[in-house]
C-alpha cells in the first residue's frame, strides 16, 4: 500500500467532471481519478473547513458509523477495472474489522471528514500513475523563463470560481 494525500482538485474544461490528484508520499507519483462535481465540491468544503448548517451525504455516513460504535480507520484504492477505480472503506466495529466496497471519490470524501489516511494499491498506483517529466533537452534559464512569463496567466486560472458560471 502507497500513503497518498490529496494533491489538488482539478475542473475539465469539457465537462462538468472534475480530476482529484492523489500524491504518494514518499515519491514523486501522482494518480489522477475522474470524479463528479457533487464529491469534488463535497471534498473541497471539508478541505477548505467551510462551515454548512446541516450534515452533507458524507458528514450522514461518518456520523451513522460513529454512532453505531465504528472507526473508520482508513480507505484504501485498491482496484483498477475497465478504466473504473475502486475502493474500500476500512471500518472496525468493537474489534470486528470491516471492508465496504465505494467509489474512491466517496471514499476519499468520508477520509477527509474522518481525518483518516487515504492509500492506494500499489498494483493501482503502477498502472495508472503519473510522475512529473522533465524535458532534458530544454536548459533551466528557459524553464524559468517561462515559468515567468505563464504565472500571470496561471494566477488568474487558478483564481477562477467557476461555480458561480451556473447561477
């Protein structure tokens, strides 16, 4: 198993789905899943530790297996399948150790409300990772450069709320 964290939430600019990033932590891979917009704003809320007056789907479901005398210890991406991502949700109930089968985006939303690791199979993380390339043929002096010269430009992206589009 590979500890990851959330890198980042990302909008497709041709659909209404959104990406969420997954970092190793101990290298330098990155394994993004397409989610959908009600998880990726559910994850952000809790991520951002906006307040909300009443319990979202996933605030319910922490809550319910709290009351009922579990522990959600930690969710884990363990699949791959037809281009489908899995996940478990491991939960232990006054010793007995359960395992409940969920979308990772479900997943990834109740381990942030329950403050609990996120990790991912490593035969997952081998075939659908992603690391940083490097361009070997381009020197630094010019990276830099265009990094500068694309910050602006990234600033103001970065800076979009695109939920306020659809009111």
């Amino acid at each position: 198993m590979i500890e990851v964290e959330i890198d980042s939430i990302r909008v497709s600019l041709m659909s209404e789905h959104r990406v969420i990033v997954l970092k190793a932590l101990e290298k330098e891979l990155y394994l993004p899943i397409w989610i959908g917009p009600y998880e990726a704003e559910a994850i952000a809320i809790r991520l951002k530790n906006v307040d909300i007056s009443r319990p979202l789907t996933h605030d319910l479901l922490n809550n319910v297996i709290g009351e009922m005398g579990g522990d959600i210890s930690n969710i884990v991406v363990n699949d791959l399948r037809d281009d489908t991502f899995y996940a478990l949700i491991n939960v232990d109930v006054r010793g007995t150790k359960l395992e409940i089968d969920s979308r990772p985006s479900d997943a990834i939303a109740l381990a942030v409300r329950a403050g609990v690791p996120i990790f991912v199979a490593e035969g997952v993380m081998e075939r659908a990772s992603i690391t940083p390339e490097e361009d070997i043929t381009e020197d630094a002096q010019g990276a830099q450069e265009e990094e500068e010269d694309l910050s602006a430009f990234r600033d103001f992206v970065e800076g979009l709320d695109l939920d306020d589009l659809s009111s």
